[in-house]
C-alpha cells in the first residue's frame, strides 16, 4: 500500500477537506483555504506532497490581508503556525 501523492479529480477538493478536518483544521479555515485553493490554482497543483507549503502560503497571503488587527491575529497566527506544524506532520 502507499499514499497516493495527487488529489485526482473530481473529488480533490473533498479529499483536501476531509484530510484538513481529520487534522483538528476548523471548518471555517477549511473553507477559506478552499476557496483560496480554488483561486489561486484551481487545485491543479495541490497534492499531498505540498499541501504543508501551500498551507503556509495561504497563512501567509492571509495574514497580510489583515495585519490591522494585529494582537488578535498574531494570536491567530500562532495558533494555526502550531496547527500546521503538528496535525498535518
């Protein structure tokens, strides 16, 4: 048996979801990551290989979106920092 590395269609972004749900991800941040997937790159490229970096990237494309709030979103922030690092490992 292995993992298979891509999220073949048509079901990738099912698949990304309940992967991100079985992580502890909230379904609110579910929900924004897919909407930002499918946005960005329509999940073409997303895989189990990179969803960690494409994880961050999203954080990161987020996060400077909306910086005016900066003591609740650096709480945010190191909230989903530890999220990604342990569940998704």
């Amino acid at each position: 048996y292995f993992l298979q590395c891509d999220m073949s269609p048509p079901n990738q972004e099912h698949i990304c979801s309940l992967f991100l749900k079985d992580c502890n991800f909230s379904s609110d941040y579910i929900n924004k990551f897919l909407a930002w997937v499918s946005a960005v790159s329509s999940y073409k490229n997303l895989n189990f290989g990179n969803i960690r970096e494409t994880l961050r990237m999203f954080q990161k494309e987020t996060g400077k979106k909306g910086q005016k709030q900066s003591t609740q979103n650096e709480e945010e922030e190191s909230l989903l920092e530890n999220e990604m690092c342990l569940p998704v490992e």
